[in-house]
C-alpha cells in the first residue's frame, strides 16, 4: 500500500452488502467515487466551484477487477494515483482490506473536462493535479 498519492480509510456499513453478505458490486463505484471527492476537498478543490467557473469533470470510462470481496464490518482503504492519458485524467484506484492488506479491488477511472459543455483538452487537470501526477 506504499507509493499512493492520497489514501482513504473506510468501513463496509451492513447495507452495503449483498444477500451473500458481501459487498454489492455496485458500491465499489460509490467507495471510489467518495475517495476522489475527499481527495479533491483535501487539496482546496471543489466540485461546485469548479462548475459556478463552467468547469465540469465527467467520468467517461470506469474498469474494475475485483479481486476478492468485502464484507459487513471490514474495515478497507482506497487508495489513488493518477496519470494523465491524452486530454484524459486517469485515477488508478486500489482498495486494500486493512485486516490482511489483500488487494481487493483495482480499478481505473477516466475522467474528461468540459468548459462550459464543450470538451477541453484537460488543461485544468494540469493546474489542480500537475503535482500529483505520476509518470507511467
């Protein structure tokens, strides 16, 4: 779990999970998309303010391999790296159970910018990220 840019501890809630009693798949996304806000918010950034400016980043494209589930009461981290791929910002996300550190999850999430509804070649991702991006 070394090497990550930013990392956020997290616990399933029992009405994350399934009948199985694992974690529905489903709430993997909504893991990853909270550790993407928390990380925005730790560094100044703001989602509102972003769009009050007629900036607006919009998921394109998400992957995840799940490796091994999560249950009810597991306690877990999201872990983030980015990377910029074209006009894209790519988050490599992880997801570690802090029982064992087995990776639970690797996901990849695209993410694109419009101003004011038009495409951009992802400049602000630049501005707000430059310092955290990683080579790849």
């Amino acid at each position: 779990m070394e090497g990550y840019r930013f990392k956020l501890e997290m616990k399933v809630r029992d009405y994350e999970c399934d009948i199985q009693g694992v974690v529905n798949n489903a709430n993997y996304q909504h893991y990853l998309e909270h550790a993407r806000h928390e990380f925005l918010e730790s560094i100044g950034g703001s989602f509102s303010r972003m769009h009050g400016q007629g900036m607006d980043p919009m998921v394109s494209k998400i992957t995840l391999e799940y490796k091994r589930p999560l249950r009810g009461g597991d306690r877990f981290v999201v872990c983030i790296n980015m990377l910029r791929k074209g006009a894209k910002l790519v988050f490599l996300q992880d997801i570690y159970n802090l029982a064992d550190s087995a990776l639970v999850l690797k996901g990849e999430v695209e993410v694109v910018c419009l101003k004011n509804g038009r495409l951009t070649r992802g400049e602000m991702f630049d501005e707000l990220f430059g310092s955290f991006l990683i080579a790849k």
